[in-house]
C-alpha cells in the first residue's frame, strides 16, 4: 500500500475516532460540571498537566528511535528492527521506573500546587493523583510497541484502540457520574479500562509482531547506539524546553491564581483540543510517511511535499482560528454560562491571546513534524530552553500583574522564537534553500487571517447581538463561506492548490 493510500487510511480511521470520542467527550464534561465540583474539574486539569510534565522523562528516546525505524521498515530488515526495538523496550521500562520515583517524591507538594481546593482534603488531593500516577507509568510498559506500527504507516491501528478504549472509558464515567457520582469511582473507572487496553494492546501486537518475542536477538553496534544517543541527548533539550513552555500553563494558574480557574480554562481547552485533534489528525497521521519519503525521494519531491502540507495547514488551521475568535465565547455561553453562570466565561482578552497562541503553534506542528521525519534535531537543540526560560519568566512576571491574559501573552512570545528559527534551519539543512520564500508566504497568510477574522467580528456584532442556537449556527455558516471564500480566491492558482485538487479528482476517479 502507497504512501498516500496509508495516510488517506490513518486520516480516516482518525476522524471517525475523534468524532466518536469528541462527542462523548462533552456529554461527560457537561455531566460533571452537573454533578461534581468546579475545584475537581482544576484537580482533574492540573494533575492531568503534572503527569505531562513527568512524561518529559522520556526524553525524545521514542522519537529518536523512531527515526531510525523508518529507512529498516521500508528495506525489511527484521533482524536490525528487533535490535532497535529490544533496546527501545529496555530504555522505557527504565523510563516507567524514574517516571514512578519522581512523581513520589513530588506527592508532599500537592497542596501548593493547588490553590484554594475548598473543601478537598490533602489526603484525597494525594490519592487522586496516585490513580493518575499509576495510569501514566503503566503506560511505558506497552507504548514503545507501537513505534514499529506506526513506523509501517499503519497509525490507524493505534487509533481505533484509543478510540475504543475512550469510548468505553466515557461511557462507564458517564455511568458513575449519573449513579453514585464520586471523583474516586470516576478516576478508577478509568483506570481499569485503561489497565484491560494496556494487556490487550500488549498481547496483540507481540501476535502481529511475533519477532518481538524472539530471544535471538543481535546488539546494535556502538556506532548505532552512538547515533541514537546523539540525538536522544539534543531530543532531551528540546523536550526540556518544550515542557517549561507548552506543559505549565495550568500550573501557573492554578498555583497564582485559583485551582477553580484551572477548571474554567479546561472547558476552553477542551473545545480547541478537539478542534485541534480532528486537524491534527491530518498532519500527524503522514508523519511516518514523511519519514518514508525522507528515506527514498529526493530532496525536491520533499520540498514540494513540505510546501503543500505547510499550505494546507495554512488553510485550515486559519479556518479553525477565525471559528475561534468569532464562536467560542458564544458557544461557552450556550453550553455552559446560561446554565451556570458568568463564572464559567473567561476574559475576551485572555480568550483572543490564547487563540493567537493556536494558530502560530499550527504553523510550528507543520515544522516540528516534517523535522521529526527528517530526523533533525541537533541543530537547535537549545531553542527550547530559551523558549521555556521566555516563558516561564513572562508568564509569572505578568500573571502577577494582568492576570490569565499574562500567562498567554509570555506563551505567544516564546512561541514565536521557534516560528522563526525552525522555518530557517529546515531551510538550510533539508532543502539547502533560503528561507525567504517561507516568511514571505507567511505574510500572506498572516495578513489574510487578519483581515478575516476582522470581518467576521464585524458581522457577529450584529448577528450574535442576541445569542441563540440559530444565530449561532448562523454565523458559523458565515465564517465558513468567507473564510474559505478569501482563501480560495486569494491562492487558488498555486501550486500547493493545485496539487491538493489533482489529489482530490484522482481519488474520485478511484
């Protein structure tokens, strides 16, 4: 199977997963504002923050070993794959191991993280994030297999497991919530699920891959460690630095400013992050067939593939922005404030900058994702440090001063050092072109969202005046026809445009 066939498959099986997923998704998260505290929900949203930042102890082995699985999988070499992947499956079980021993140590701290819990005790506080603890180390014990799948392209086999799991997960929390509504059988639910997924998933792809269980099984060389320890060690700055940045938005919240508002925010979170994944899907299903392109094409045909995938990303990661600035306030209203109350609505300030953040960091998955593929990671190994130091420093600085709206402003600015630096280093070491024409068409697309979403605002003042469902559909209608209006009349003769319509007519024909 093609290239384009396998991520057409990967995209497929994605979007009827986060359909599914994102559906019910909402159902429980209305049930439990209902039934349970809006402290819980921060609870839920700040450990769920925690557990990302320790997962930094993988350290980018994963996505260092991953690289060099693309180029073996596309020649069929067994013998070399069960090397990388035996040493693979060693480095996470010792991963699970410092995971485990770090989140312990940081269980006494627990209750400075969490401003303001209410009436939620220090113990309970601890052993919620004890559930929360063993789901994520468990999961060491069984992620590393997958690389080998979604190395063959196959991402769609991950996919429909997370899908059915998170389908059978909301529905019994969904359940608990409904019949004895207590955060504890709400966790543990998920637990058990989790655990019964992690031994299926274990036991099925050592029966897809029976050559995992082989004994006979030759060490790399030193010259092969050497390289994935060169990368993992530059991997580990740039996870070090993306953590400080992208993984510690809640904890500043939720540590200056009130638990409660982590909660709030999450709501927020949740409707982009859904958003998000259904375009994400896009874009993370072709990275293993970037990797097998980098491994076999030259360096043009991925020059023009990476300008076609940073087009389309372009495209609509703008669309789902200008949705953003134009719906989700009136959405939130709908959904939760008419029901709940004003508590429950952010600041329009704090709202927009956290927009903006959305959209420079679709331009930066394109970037990320195509150097992941190429195996780039050296070369600006200490960018995210500096971001993550940015960050850190701006947002804690101005959250003291100006609130939420700080926290996002230090998020955009550290963001946009790697919008900048990452274009000119891909540039420069995959294509041995200027990065000129990059900034270039950034303008464009800048100026583009701008002028749109400025138009779009302009037509909501009159036709969300008075918000209801039909007004509200309304004006999504109307985004959609001007947003994707401009965008087609702006750029529908070039290339990446049509490349993408070649592709859409030769699928029919099929």
């Amino acid at each position: 199977m093609g290239r384009v066939k396998l991520a057409t498959k990967n995209i497929t099986f994605g979007y009827i997963g986060q359909l599914a997923t994102a559906l019910m998704s909402f159902i429980l998260r209305s049930i439990f504002i209902l039934k349970l505290s809006e402290r819980l929900l921060g609870v839920n949203a700040l450990y769920s923050n925690i557990l990302s930042l320790l997962s930094m102890a993988e350290l980018g082995i994963g996505t260092a070993l991953n690289f060099s699985l693309y180029a073996l999988v596309a020649e069929k070499n067994t013998e070399k794959i069960k090397s990388y992947m035996q040493m693979y499956r060693k480095a996470y079980h010792t991963i699970a191991i410092v995971v485990a021993t770090i989140g312990l140590v940081l269980t006494p701290f627990l209750k400075y993280l969490a401003k303001n819990p209410g009436d939620i005790t220090t113990k309970d506080l601890t052993c919620y994030y004890l559930i929360f603890l063993f789901n994520t180390v468990s999961t060491y014990f069984v992620a590393y297999k997958y690389s080998l799948v979604n190395a063959e392209q196959k991402n769609y086999i991950q996919t429909n497991i997370n899908t059915l799991t998170k389908v059978i997960t909301v529905f019994f929390q969904i359940l608990v919530l409904l019949i004895i509504p207590n955060f504890y059988l709400y966790l543990l639910t998920d637990a058990a699920v989790q655990l019964i997924q992690k031994i299926f998933v274990s036991r099925y792809l050592d029966k897809l891959y029976p050559y995992l269980r082989d004994k006979d099984i030759t060490p790399l060389t030193d010259e092969e460690r050497g390289d994935i320890w060169s990368k993992t060690k530059a991997l580990v700055l740039h996870k070090v630095g993306d953590v400080a940045r992208l993984q510690t938005d809640t904890l500043i919240i939720s540590s200056f400013i009130e638990v409660g508002i982590a909660g709030v925010v999450d709501n927020y979170t949740l409707i982009t992050g859904t958003i998000a994944n259904f375009v994400n899907i896009i874009f993370n299903s072709v990275i293993s067939s970037f990797g097998n392109l980098i491994a076999t094409e030259s360096k043009e045909k991925q020059y023009n593939m990476f300008k076609v995938y940073r087009f389309f990303a372009s495209w609509v990661y703008g669309f789902s922005t200008c949705g953003f600035y134009v719906l989700i306030q009136p959405l939130i209203y709908l959904w939760l404030v008419k029901r709940h109350g004003e508590a429950w609505m952010l600041p329009t300030l704090a709202v927009y900058l956290y927009i903006t953040d959305y959209y420079f960091k679709g331009d930066r998955i394109v970037l990320s994702n195509f150097k992941t593929a190429a195996g780039v990671f050296e070369q600006d190994k200490y960018l995210a440090l500096i971001q993550g130091f940015v960050n850190l420093v701006i947002s804690i600085a101005l959250v003291q001063k100006i609130g939420l709206a700080g926290i996002y402003v230090g998020t955009i600015i550290s963001g946009l050092i790697a919008n900048i630096t990452k274009p000119i280093i891909i540039y420069k070491v995959c294509f041995d072109k200027s990065s000129l024409i990059y900034f270039a068409d950034s303008v464009k697309y800048i100026l583009t969202e701008a002028f749109t979403i400025a138009l779009c605002l302009f037509i909501s003042s009159y036709v969300l005046k008075s918000i209801t469902i039909p007004s509200f559909i309304i004006m999504g209608v109307i985004v959609t026809i001007i947003f994707n209006g401009i965008f087609l009349l702006l750029f529908h003769k070039t290339d990446e445009f049509s490349y993408l319509l070649n592709t859409v007519k030769s699928k029919r024909r099929a």
